[in-house]
C-alpha cells in the first residue's frame, strides 16, 4: 500500500474546506504519513497533526464575525497580531513541539530578508504555524533567529516539496482561485483581490499538477478570503470535492 503525503494550500477562509476534505479522507480511512500546508492549510493541517477530529477543528476556529479573527491586538507596527489563531494553538498544543505531533508535519513560511520559502518542522509548532499564516499588510510577520516570516503563500502556496523529498504520493488540496471571472466588478477593491489570486495560483499550478490526485475545491471559488463565518458551508464543499475523487484516492492507496 502506497504511503500518503497531504499537502493543503492556503486561502483564507477558504481553508474550512480543507477541513471538509481532512473527514472525507477520515472516512476513507487514508492515514497520511505526512502533512505540509501553507497559511491556512497550515492550520488545518497542524491541529489535525495534533490529533483533533475535522469536526472538532471545525468547532474551534469557526467564528460569527471576521472581527474575531482581526481583533487589533495592534504591536509596535500598528498591524493586527494574532491572537486569535495562537489562543487556539496553545490550547490544543500540548507540547508546543513538533516532535510531540501525532503525524509529522511541515509548516511553509516566506522570509523576508533572503526572498525564500523555507519549511519548518522543528521546534515551535505555535510560532511556525502563525508565521506560515501571517498575511502581509494585515497580520505582523513573525520575527526569529534573526529572520522575518510571512505568509508562506507569498512564495509556495502549495509546498509539495516536502512530501516528494521522501518519495510519497501526494494528494494535493487547492483552494485558491483560479479559472475565468466574467463578473469582475470595476472597483479597486475587488481588482486588487483578482490580482492576488492570480499571482498566487500561477505558481501553484505547476505544483498542483505534480500531485498524484488533485483535489480542486472549485465550490469554495466563491467565497471571500475572510468569510469565517461560512464554516459549516465551506467544511460541507470541501467534504463534497473530496468524495468526488474517491476512486482515484482508493487507486492511489492500492498502488
């Protein structure tokens, strides 16, 4: 039987869906043998590293107002820190160490000083997965060692790299937009959010099409990067898009 690698891209709350998709493959009884994620497919992916059921991942992070999620903790630079996802972490880290995971798992960030993606799979999980989820202009980055970390979608929204490293089979999660938009409205707003989608999924194409299955999440497309109050919506598209690649993910496990 063929070892798994899981890698879950990010894009916001987009990323609920990942957690549809974590029960499906529950269900089907795939058991990883790693996970990487970055941004929001980091945090699914690391607190079910940890051990928690989607549903009950689900419940945590599920919020009724975007305001929850941005509550200015404001630091020294004046941008939102986040609390909000790091009160989550620790409660659920045990041992905030990656070493204490109940599947190995690597969190991928952006490093401001040097331009490169690095991955991270020692020491603190709680520091890596914010830095990995640290949106530029909205959150702070995350400073340590002497490095500046960012959202590791800026440079690797789908790190597959890890995974291939030790020559698993991959089954690739995407959840960032990509395809036609006829119903582009003319305001800068949604110009400015067309153009981040675009330039995050040009680099993630070409990894999402050396996953073994590709798991496209099209029905999350439409929903904004900071709808977290359509859990429930975005956990059942995910779970759906999962499930309609159920013979592919049995033929992988087969091999």
């Amino acid at each position: 039987m063929a070892e798994i690698g899981l890698c879950l891209s990010g894009g916001g709350a987009r990323g609920l869906a990942h957690l549809g998709v974590l029960q499906a493959l529950d269900e089907m009884g795939v058991k990883p043998a790693m996970i990487s994620g970055t941004s929001a497919g980091a945090i699914a992916g690391a607190l079910y590293a940890m051990g928690l059921p989607p549903r009950d991942i689900l419940e945590q992070v599920r919020t009724k107002s975007v305001f929850d999620v941005f509550k200015l903790a404001l630091g020294k630079s004046g941008l939102s820190e986040m609390a909000y996802l790091r009160k989550i972490l620790e409660k659920n880290c045990q041992n905030d160490d990656f070493k204490t995971l109940e599947i190995p798992f690597t969190a991928c960030v952006s490093e401001l000083r040097s331009g490169r993606a690095e991955m991270i799979s020692e020491g603190s999980i709680v520091d890596a997965v914010i830095a990995s989820a640290s949106i530029p202009i909205i959150f702070e980055p995350v400073e340590k060692d002497g490095k500046l970390y960012v959202d590791g979608g800026v440079l690797n929204n789908l790190p597959i790299e890890p995974l291939k490293e030790k020559n698993l089979r991959i089954i690739g999660v995407n959840i960032n937009v990509h395809g036609e938009n006829d119903k582009l409205p003319n305001k800068m707003k949604h110009v400015a959010e067309r153009i981040f989608e675009l330039s995050l999924w040009y680099p993630t194409k070409k990894r999402f099409e050396e996953c073994d299955v590709q798991i496209d999440v099209t029905g999350a497309f439409s929903y904004g990067l900071f709808d977290f109050n359509k859990g429930e919506e975005l956990f059942e598209i995910g779970y759906k898009a999962a499930k309609e690649k159920q013979d592919d993910i049995e033929s992988l496990m087969e091999e």
